[in-house]
C-alpha cells in the first residue's frame, strides 16, 4: 500500500501531514529570512529619532492621525507622481510601532518632511480650514498648551535604544506638544532624496507668452487666490512664504527670468536647491500636478503684475 493510499484513507494523519508540510514552508519562507539582515535594510541616510522627534511620534500616534493619513507611499505610478518615491523598508529601521496606516481620509504623509516650513504645520494644526476650507481636520491647537514631559521621553528613548543627551532631553522642558508634533513632521520620508520624477518640463518659451495679457492676469489672480494667499498673503505681501511684491526673488534683489519664475510654480522648491543662480532656503510644493501650462504662465503674469515697479 503506498503513501498516498494512507494518507488518503486516514484523514487525521493527512491532517497532520498537511499542517507539518505548512509549517516548515511558512519557517521556511516567512520567519527564517526576518532573521537575517537584508531583510532589515537602513538607508544611508536615516538617523534616528531625536528627543524631540520621538515625542512628536509618541503625539501622533496618541492623537490618531494614522487612522487618517498612511505613512507609506505604493511603487504605482499614480501613487508616485502624487506623493513622490515610494516607500522602501529601510525607512522604518527606528519605527516602533509603523504608522503606516491603512485609510487616507486625509493625504498620505510619507513623503511631508520638508515639504513645508515649519510655521505652515503650525497654522495647519491650528486651524486646517484656514488654508483648507473642505477639510475636516479637527483643530490641534490645544497642544500649544501643553508641555512636554522630559522623563517620559528620556524612558522611551532608553527602551528603544535610541541616542540622546543630558542636553537634549533637558531642552524638552522648554517646547511643548506642537513644536514636538511639527518636529516629527519634518522628518518624516527625509531618509530618501526627493527625485523630480513628477517635475513639469520646462517650456521652449523663454519669455511669457501670457505677459501683460489683462485675461492672463485675472486668470492668474484666481490660482493665486486659490492656491497661494495662505503662505504668500492676501496680495503677495508675504507671511508663512516671502513677500512676491519686492523684487526680492530667493532672498536676492535682483530680476528673475520667465522661465524660472515658471519653474518654481510649476516644480516647488528644496531647500537649498539652486534655481537662476540663487539657492532656496526653504522648501514650497509645485503645482505641476494640478495646473497646465496656460495656467502656470498666466499665474507668472499675474505676479509680475504685482511687482514693484
């Protein structure tokens, strides 16, 4: 009688079979390569948390916001012309628990480090409809008034084996939940530089084709209104982002061409990217994604028609 007729014929003992074969497949293929090291990769550039970054993660996670913002970006193309590179497992090296999340309510955040200054995240936890007027974030400002508790951050950090000083953990007195929360946001995804795989090509026209076209120009007066008053002002005066009425362009007073006035609408900025021979010091979404090229020409025409002369 050969085995397959035995285990045929006697279901307990193919029961058993089955569940030792299952075994030693899922040993085999599941748990023995967690245990080795390429499957625990640490990107070249990730540090660990800081006192500070820690507690602002210990903040989100307190706060929920993974139950509406995933922290992990899928290698789809949609998803990676959205958010930017997706997500690789070396980012999460210091992650204990992941907070990747599973539901975007709001949008996916892998990718938020130094996306903003700090002050929008300020104003953003603030109040969101400020500068969302759809959104339903609730306000976060109730975490201004609350302080940070040194020993309890200095115990996390020694449980999770992360580096610190006296010094540090002795600044935690001195800031409060928001300035850990906004810490924590700015270094989320920064472990992986930010490719411009979604930047807008430049276009063959040097000169504007749009300038001093007054349609141009209101319709230019609108995407700003829509999409630029809350970090530039009202009327390019200037607040979270710089003023765009003083001939000041990336903290130089001199001209700068259509083009690259084009190319900062359209492909944001990083900080310390170099653009027209000037160097930016702080970072700004592009707005390639949402506007085309009509748009983004009559938005430049209608900066420039703000300009002081």
């Amino acid at each position: 009688m050969g085995l397959h007729h035995i285990l045929h014929t006697r279901p307990v003992l193919f029961l058993i079979a089955a569940t030792v074969v299952i075994l030693a497949g899922t040993l085999a293929m599941v748990f023995y390569p967690m245990l080795t090291p390429q499957m625990h990769p640490k990107l070249e550039n990730l540090k660990p948390y800081t006192a500070l970054q820690l507690a602002g993660k210990d903040i989100y996670q307190r706060e929920g916001c993974n139950n509406c913002h995933t922290q992990t970006v899928r290698p789809l193309r949609t998803e990676v012309m959205r958010y930017g590179e997706y997500s690789k497992a070396g980012e999460f090296t210091y992650d204990r628990p992941f907070l990747w999340g599973s539901k975007r309510t709001g949008p996916d955040l892998a990718r938020i480090g130094g996306k903003y200054p700090d002050a929008w995240h300020y104003m953003h936890f603030e109040n969101a409809q400020t500068m969302f007027p759809e959104s339903n974030m609730p306000s976060y400002a109730f975490l201004t008034g609350r302080k940070l508790d040194p020993k309890t951050t200095e115990a996390r950090m020694r449980a999770l084996g992360l580096p610190y000083t006296a010094e540090e953990i002795a600044g935690l007195g001195k800031k409060n939940e928001m300035d850990a929360l906004v810490a924590y946001m700015q270094v989320i995804g920064t472990a992986v530089a930010k490719k411009p795989a979604a930047a807008a090509e430049l276009p063959a026209e040097t000169i504007n084709p749009l300038a001093q076209d007054p349609k141009a120009i209101h319709n230019g007066k609108e995407v700003y209104e829509a999409n630029c008053t809350v970090c530039h002002g009202e009327h390019g005066e200037g607040g979270i982002g710089p003023s765009l009425v003083d001939r000041v362009w990336l903290y130089e007073e001199r001209p700068i061409s259509d083009q690259a006035l084009y190319a900062i609408i359209a492909n944001g900025l990083q900080e310390g990217q170099e653009i027209d021979g000037r160097k930016a010091k702080a970072a700004m979404p592009g707005f390639a994604g949402t506007l085309d090229k009509n748009k983004i020409w009559a938005t430049a025409a209608y900066l420039r028609s703000i300009e002081q002369k």
